[in-house]
C-alpha cells in the first residue's frame, strides 16, 4: 500500500511536470521582461530625450516690460525681448514672417494682450509668471505679506487620535500597488483558465484521453494538471509582476517620479501574498479543471461562460482600495470564494491580524479540499463521455454517491 501511494505520488508529479513543461517557456519570459524594460525607456526615455536635446528658444517681444516683473526659471525656452510701444507695429511684422513667437503688450496688471499665430505650448508657463507677478503686487497693495495670506488659506489641521492601535491611512502608492496586484491575480486567473481549458477540451476533442486515462487514474491526471498549471499561473504571475517592477525602475531613472512603496517590499508580506496567490489559484484552476471536464464542444457549450465566474470575486476585491476596513471586506477575507484577492488587497493597505489571516487560510485550504474531491469524481467520470455533457443532475449525483 505503501509503494502503492508513492508510486501515485511519483505519477503526480510526473504529470505536473510535464503539463509545466508543455507551457512554460524561459525564453518566453525573459522576452517579457526585456520588453517590459524597452517600453518603459521609449516612453520615459525618449520622453527626456526630446526635452534634453529640444533646445530652441522662442522669442517672446515684451511691449511695456515694467508694469509686470516676469521672472522665468532658468530652464524656461521663453526669451524676453522688451521692446516699447512705438515698436509695436515693426514687431507684428516679424511675427506674421514667424520671425518672433509672440507679442505680449503689458497695458497694466489687469489688462494684459498676447499676439501669437497660434496658441502656444508655453503658455501655461507665461500665466503662471504673470500670475505670480501680479499677485506680488497686489500684495504689497494690500500690505499683507505672504505669511499671512498664506495663514488665511491654509487648511485647517486635524490632529487624529485614536482610541485603537491603527496604521496611517493607506498611501497613494500602497493603493495603487494594491490595484496592481489585484489585477494581477486576475491575471494570474486568466493564465490558470486558458491553459486547464485548451489542455482538457482539447485531449478530450482529440480523442486521446483514452490512451492516458489507460495509464494513469483519472484523479491522478487532474491533481498533476491542477498543480502543473497553478504553478505556471504563480511564476507567470512572477513574471510579470518582475515586469512591472522593471518598468518602474527604468521609469524613475528618467524622472517619471514613480516609486515602489516600502510597505510592500516587506518579506513577511511578500511570502504571505505569495501563499494567498498561489491557494486562490489551487482553487481556480480546480474548478476550471472539473467544468472542462463536462464541456463536450467548447465552441458551442453554454458552459464555457462558467469559465468566467472567477473574475467576480476578483473584481470584488478592487472594492477594498476604498475601505479595506470594512465589517464586509472583513467578512470577504473569510470566504474562500474571495479572501485570495480581497485578503490580499487588505494586506498591502492596512493591518491585518495573524489569526484572520490564519482563519482565512484554513478555511481556504479546506474548500480547496474538498472542490478537489468533486472534481475528481467529476473529472473522471465526464472526461470519457463523448456526444453529450452531462446534467448538473447527473453531476450532484455523482458527487453524493461518492460520499457513501
């Protein structure tokens, strides 16, 4: 008996092995990677490149230059040239020969011209100067100094105390790392249903499960498809999330101001969401493996849009950005439809304590357990059958005559 189950056992990872195998292509992923990398220095890269090397300078004629005292930041393409008023007329002459940028007549503070042949990209600079310079004035008109002005606008400070032990509120980064992961997992979901569904209706299509259903049990091919495939899932989940980083990295260098939070870089926290990935794709896949099982004609079957249901409870968990403490998120860290994402998401902007991560777990792990059971009995019963599916009675009686 002993020889027996370690023989099935071997049979198992022989099948996980080779359905890895079939799909995982190192080659494949290093390409991700590099192109991940290349598409973050064209954006961002060429992005600095134009503004290094775009060093044409626009003449901006300044009629009555005193009224308002411009200041420009030394990176600025626009070049003042002061002219006076009777000098008007020759400089419209050289901006209809686009010879100048534009005219700009200062009549006084508040009534300003611009001439131009068309709207400039530089004139959200020149208002923010005039703006400024204009306040400046109105300033010393007023005798209020900056201090004060800017004491009145100021908004008003709230000191936060709290009567529990609470992290700071989540930041922006940690919440769109949050959502990045999220939709990974969605992903990581994608990977696990295209693969366990081409792999099973497609060997059942080609008529060859026969051949392997002679060699090996049944239960022993569906558990090594659902860990060969859950484990492609992770590392291709891996990999892209490597890819992410990588844009990220070669973004930053070229001043794109992205970072990744510190938060998350934690190993505590990346072994957990490693374990959470890694059972919600164990669930997923189990699931996919026994409705494929049914399906006779992929083409035609209702059943294919079943296929679909792991996107719901994924998408649910993007509700968890908003309020990762709420009594219903708590409640979906729990349901082992939902805790993978939602536990997950919760992970990265709040706190969360061991034992509902270890509850959440346990109760996942269980419900993985026994999907697997079903599924089996599923699998192995409705793989062989051909020329129609079987009924969601036939199944549940399936399933209730394998408990006696």
């Amino acid at each position: 008996m002993h020889n027996g189950r370690n023989s099935q056992i071997k049979l198992t990872l022989e099948v996980v092995k080779w359905e890895f195998n079939r799909w995982f292509k190192l080659k494949d992923q290093i390409i991700t990677l590099l192109i991940s990398a290349l598409i973050s220095l064209l954006i961002f890269g060429g992005k600095a490149l134009i503004e290094k090397f775009s060093d044409d300078k626009v003449e901006l004629v300044i009629i009555n230059s005193g009224v308002l005292p411009i200041k420009l930041s030394n990176e600025s393409k626009i070049e003042l040239i002061k002219k006076e008023f009777a000098e008007t007329d020759e400089q419209k002459k050289l901006l209809a020969k686009k010879e100048i940028g534009g005219i700009l007549i200062l009549n006084d503070i508040d009534n300003i011209e611009l001439t131009v042949n068309k709207e400039p990209a530089w004139l959200g600079e020149l208002q923010k100067a005039l703006t400024s310079a204009r306040q400046q004035i109105k300033l010393k008109q007023s005798n209020i100094s900056q201090e004060q002005l800017k004491n009145i606008f100021q908004q008003a400070q709230i000191k936060m105390n709290y009567t529990e032990t609470k992290r700071e509120e989540s930041s922006t980064g940690e919440k769109v790392s949050a959502g990045i992961f999220i939709g990974l997992m969605l992903l990581g979901v994608f990977f696990g249903l295209s693969y366990q569904f081409v792999a099973i209706t497609g060997e059942k299509q080609l008529r060859i499960t026969e051949v392997i259903a002679s060699a090996i049990s049944p239960k022993t091919w569906i558990n090594g498809k659902i860990l060969g495939i859950s484990l492609l899932s992770i590392v291709l989940l891996v990999t892209s999330v490597l890819s992410t980083v990588v844009f990220i990295i070669v973004s930053s260098i070229f001043g794109s101001g992205w970072s990744i939070p510190l938060s998350i870089t934690n190993p505590l926290l990346i072994v957990a969401l490693f374990i959470l990935s890694i059972s919600g794709f164990l669930l997923w896949n189990t699931f996919f493996s026994a409705i494929a099982a049914t399906i006779n004609d992929p083409n035609t079957s209702a059943r294919s849009s079943l296929m679909m249901v792991p996107v719901i409870p994924v998408a649910i968990a993007f509700y968890a950005l908003g309020d990762p403490d709420s009594l219903v998120m708590k409640i979906l860290s729990f349901f082992p439809l939902t805790s993978s994402p939602v536990l997950s998401a919760r992970l990265v902007l709040t706190d969360v304590s061991f034992i509902e991560i270890l509850l959440s777990l346990i109760l996942l792990i269980v419900t993985i357990w026994y999907l697997r059971k079903a599924a089996g009995i599923i699998f192995s019963l409705s793989i062989l059958m051909y020329g129609k599916e079987p009924s969601w009675k036939e199944i549940s009686k399936w399933i209730r005559e394998s408990r006696k």
